[in-house]
C-alpha cells in the first residue's frame, strides 16, 4: 500500500511519537509510507533522523478570516497528494483531520482518522465537518465520550484501536544496575519516576502532595519528574518546582529528557497520576519496561492497569490514596516485581506495536475491499477529478 500520515506536530508528545512506531512498523512490512507534517520543528527532525520520509504543508483550519490562504495551501496539498496518488490517508488527531479530509474527500480518497484528545460537541462537529470513512479511539473510554457528544460522529464507523509500543527484551537486573551507574543514581536507593508532559492535567501537583507523605529517608527512595511544559516554554514546570521547594518537597525536575527509557530501566516504581487521560504512552513505556505502575481511575488507564494484577489504580486528585499505593509498592519489593512482570505480559499481548501495526494493516485493507466494491474498477482507473475546497 501507498500511505500518506498527516499530523500537525506542534511538539513531540504522545501523539506524534504514536504516528512514528506506525509508520516504522508499516515501513518494516513494505509499505511505502509519507509523513506530512504542519512545520519544521522538532518534531519533523526526530522523524527525518528516524529515517521517515517527511514532507512539509501547512495544514490550516477553516475560518473566515483566512478563505484565501485556506484555498491557496488546500490547492497546494491536494497537488501533492494527487501526484503521490496514495491508496488512503490518516490523520494522526482530530485537529489534523479538518483540512486533511476535505483535500482527501475531494479525490475519492478513504480518510482514517484518529481521536487521541477529548474535545466538547460543537468543537468534534466543527472538526470532523468532512467526516471519514473510519474512525479510530485509543481507548474505549475516549469513543464512548466523543461519541455520546457528537451525533455526526457517533453515526459514522467508529473502531478502538489501541496504540503499540516496541518492546524489546524484559529489563534485567544488570540492565538496572547498567542505567543507574550510567545516569549517576545509586544503586541502593528506590527510584520513584514520573516521565510525561509536567502540564496540570497530568497530576503533577498531587503527586508532588503525595511524595510530601512519604518517610524518603526510611526507604532510601528518591522522585524524579522527567518531562516539561513544552507548549508553554516550561511554565508549569517552573511552577511546580517552587511549589515543591516552598512546601519542603525533595523532588528533582529533570526537564525534558531524550533518553527517557533509560531512566525507565533505573526506575523501581513508575507513576502516572493524571487527572484525565484518553490513553497514555507513559502507561504503556512503564509496563513495557517492567516497572509497577501507580494510576488513576480515569480515562483509558484502567484499560491499560488491571489493579491489583499488573499495577495499582487510586483515584483522581487523591494524594492520600497516592501515597499509600507508593508507600505500599516501597515496603514490598516483591510485590512490586510481581505486578511489574504481569504488565509487561499485558504490553507485549494487547499493546506491542507489532499487535497496532497488524490490526491498523486490517483496518486500511478493509476500508480499499470495501471501496474498491463501490467503485467496480481496478484501483489504478480511479478518477482524481478536481472539486471546489469545503
């Protein structure tokens, strides 16, 4: 198949690092695959050193007070694509899809379309004014919310297709001892991790309300945050650091970090407090590695941790029941091990990315059957006549 991937990419988050393991995974299958990104950034270098082909087209909402450079960039894409002649598109998120599904829609293309954010009714409908041939949710949790928001969208295919990791040999105890000794972290002391966007939503401030119950000294542990505030130039990130020496909190911010599965092999316990959470890739990252994960009941996370089973859920904005689960997890090592093997066998049958790529191949072969049923011709005679944007 020929594969074009759309994604707007302000800054590499969980969603752009999701349309990179897809599109590694289908190149591996030999699939030709394009990744058109909105700018030059970060986030269009990580996947030109990755060895993606990576093209640039701005990718514009519509709005009245832009008509004419709508038009100009929608005329400029639609060449592209029709000269590239793919077989589908896929939009990587909802915002993506808006411009992406009226260039596609007008050549008769089958238009995927991923939901990865929650977004309010009249924002789905103002986004998705162009629908799609399928939609796909990274959580069951996350279709059930959108769909019971949007009418449009609820009436239109809608399928769970859960995101995919590498996952590479289970850690090892000398893999431990190796990333500690190389990112200077004693090996003795219990390493506490929260590796993820430090904005609001992602719970910071209460894991930092939690750390401050916890005797560090009794069990020689230590919280370390890996992530920034990205969009906002590390504003939250800042905030939260003199919230944390204000309140007499020892916990050390290490700032966005390029080799976070390293510090995912040191750790002993991984912790994604989120307030709100349509799936989570540091969920995944953790389990994959090994690590007991601590979440919270909310979102796609309970999709992801069977409590009890393969990690521990407390509830949303509840530092006492945070406390107690990383109390729970440092006084009892074995446990921790045991939780952390049961999610790593979860990852590695519900969430590899092999097991993604696979089920997406299906998801894309059964949108061209169905297409190539409606149109009664071979796909290489499809007519890719011109029409007016919408």
């Amino acid at each position: 198949m020929k594969l074009l991937l759309f994604s707007r990419a302000p800054f590499i988050g969980g969603a752009e690092v999701a349309c990179e393991r897809l599109a590694l995974g289908l190149m591996e299958r030999g699939h030709k695959i394009v990744v058109v990104v909105d700018q030059k950034n970060e986030v269009y270098n990580r996947y030109l050193d990755n060895g993606l082909d990576c093209q640039v087209f701005r990718l514009p909402f519509r709005e009245k007070k832009n008509v004419l450079s709508y038009a100009y960039h929608w005329v400029r894409l639609r060449r592209f694509v029709q000269k590239f002649q793919p077989d589908l598109v896929h939009s990587n998120d909802l915002p993506t899809h808006q411009f992406v599904s009226s260039v596609a829609g007008s050549l008769g293309l089958p238009r995927v379309c991923h939901h990865r954010f929650v977004y309010n009714g009249k924002c789905i409908d103002w986004l998705n004014r162009q629908g799609a041939e399928i939609h796909l949710f990274v959580s069951n949790y996350l279709k059930d919310l959108l769909s019971g928001e949007s009418a449009k969208l609820a009436s239109e295919p809608r399928q769970v297709l859960y995101d995919g990791l590498p996952m590479g040999s289970p850690r090892s105890d000398t893999d431990r001892r190796n990333a500690r000794e190389k990112l200077g972290i004693a090996q003795e002391s219990r390493l506490v991790l929260f590796a993820g966007q430090v904005i609001e939503r992602k719970g910071v401030k209460e894991l930092l309300d939690a750390w401050k119950k916890i005797d560090s000294e009794k069990y020689q542990a230590q919280l370390l945050l890996i992530g920034d505030d990205i969009q906002n130039d590390g504003a939250y990130r800042e905030q939260m650091q003199t919230y944390a020496s204000s309140e007499g909190i020892h916990a050390t911010f290490m700032g966005f970090q390029r080799n976070v599965p390293e510090w995912l092999q040191a750790a002993d316990i991984a912790v994604v407090p989120s307030r709100e959470e349509p799936l989570g890739n540091a969920t995944l990252e953790a389990m994959a590695t090994g690590l007991p994960v601590i979440g919270t009941l909310t979102g796609g996370i309970p999709e992801m941790i069977e409590t009890e089973k393969t990690g521990l859920l407390v509830r949303v904005n509840d530092p006492d029941g945070l406390a107690n689960a990383m109390q729970r997890l440092l006084e009892n090592p074995d446990l921790a091990q045991k939780l952390g093997q049961a999610g790593r066998i979860r990852c590695e049958r519900i969430f590899s990315i092999d097991t993604h790529t696979d089920a997406m191949i299906d998801v894309f072969q059964g949108l061209l059957h169905c297409k190539d049923a409606a149109d009664g011709l071979p796909r290489d005679t499809r007519d890719l006549r011109s029409s007016i944007p919408t």
